[in-house]
C-alpha cells in the first residue's frame, strides 16, 4: 500500500471525509481504474450527503468490476434498484473515538470466507448475537461475519443480557481478517459502576495467577 492511500484511510477513520475525498482523488489522477480507491471515494462522498456523486463513482467502478461486491451493495443502499433496504451506515466524526471502559476495537476469530469479508466497508453497522454461549457479529443481512474472543465474548453476554447496548462497526476489513470497534451505548442501572471493558484484563489475571504460583513455591 502506497503512503498516500494510507494516509487516505488514516484520515477517514479521524472522520475528516472532505480530506479524504481531496487524498482519493489525488490518487486517482494516477490511476484511475484503483478500484479500492473509487470505492472509498464514493463511500466518503456517502458519508457527506453527496449521493449524486457517490452513485456515479460506484459506478465507475462497476465499469471496471461488473461484479464488485461493495460497489453492488452500496449502489443498492443509495436505491439505485429501489430496493428498500434499511441503511447500514451510521457514520460520525467521532465514530472510532475511544473512551476508557465503553470502547473496544477487536480482531474477530473463525471470520466468514474472504469472498463476503470483501463485501464488507469500512463504518458499516455490524450485529451483536449470542448463540451457544458465544457471540457471534453478523452484517445487515444477518450473514455471519464472525465471532468475538471467547475472553471478550463471555464477559459481554453478561451485560448484554443484562440490558447494556452496544453498537459495533467495521474499523478494517481484509482477507480473512475482521476489525471491529464495540461500543457501550447505554447501560443497565445494576451495571452503573461495571465498566463493559477492562484494560489489560489478561496481563493482570496472568499475574495474579503467576504470583499465587510463586507464593505455592515458597511454601
């Protein structure tokens, strides 16, 4: 990956959508056909209400990729089909703010094959589910994406089902690699003083079990 389309991602995720569509089509001016690079384009034009020219770039890339799974999907979304499909995307500038205890970015395990992990777009809405003690995150369309950590699951099936909400996104999507940013939207009064998540939770449960051990030593 170039610097520049680095850079381009890095300032969409600080939510500064005007830049990254002037980085995106800095890029294009030397390549136009980029696919990835028309794709984050239209989505950035998306985000700032700019549905015309969101349409006409999806397009452009479906000039190229007749196929291209996100740029199908988003036309679809933007009603080009007029189907009426409930909007993924829920878009803020401070969407990625972290917030100690309420926040979370997590790399999902035992994720869905690459060919619907490509579908997937930067911001888009995921879904929390718990299935057979585990939570499972699935698109719009309840497909599944993949799974929580059992570490991060389980401490979390206790607060779903006790009420807190949570909304979670796609942060980054490649491969077979899902990253997704949970965050705490309201919790339960029983909860008032439980934060959802715990900073360094393993590294202390590790020491506190390698000291027990240490102390059974000196016994």
């Amino acid at each position: 990956m170039t610097p520049l389309k680095n850079q381009a991602i890095q300032i969409a995720l600080t939510g500064d959508w005007h830049k990254a569509i002037a980085l995106n089509q800095e890029i294009l001016l030397e390549d136009p056909k980029d696919i990835d690079t028309l794709n984050r384009l239209a989505f950035a034009y998306t985000i700032i209400g700019n549905t015309k020219e969101a349409k006409e770039t999806y397009q452009r890339v479906l000039e190229i990729d007749s196929a291209n799974p996100i740029a199908l999907k988003n036309l679809k979304r933007l009603g080009l089909t007029g189907a009426k499909t409930k909007p993924a995307l829920h878009i803020a500038t401070n969407m990625f703010l972290e917030e100690s205890g309420k926040t979370k970015i997590v790399t999902l395990v035992n994720t869905a094959p690459s060919q619907m992990i490509k579908t997937l777009q930067m911001g888009q809405l995921l879904y929390l589910c718990i299935k057979r003690s585990k939570i499972f995150v699935q698109d719009e369309q309840k497909q599944f994406v993949g799974m929580l950590p059992d570490d991060i699951g389980r401490r979390l099936i206790t607060f779903l089902e006790g009420g807190n909400v949570y909304e979670s996104y796609v942060k980054s999507a490649h491969d077979h690699e899902v990253i997704i940013f949970i965050k705490e939207v309201e919790r339960a009064k029983k909860f008032k003083n439980q934060p959802s998540f715990l900073f360094g939770e393993k590294t202390k449960l590790a020491l506190s079990v390698s000291k027990k051990n240490q102390d059974s030593d000196e016994e």
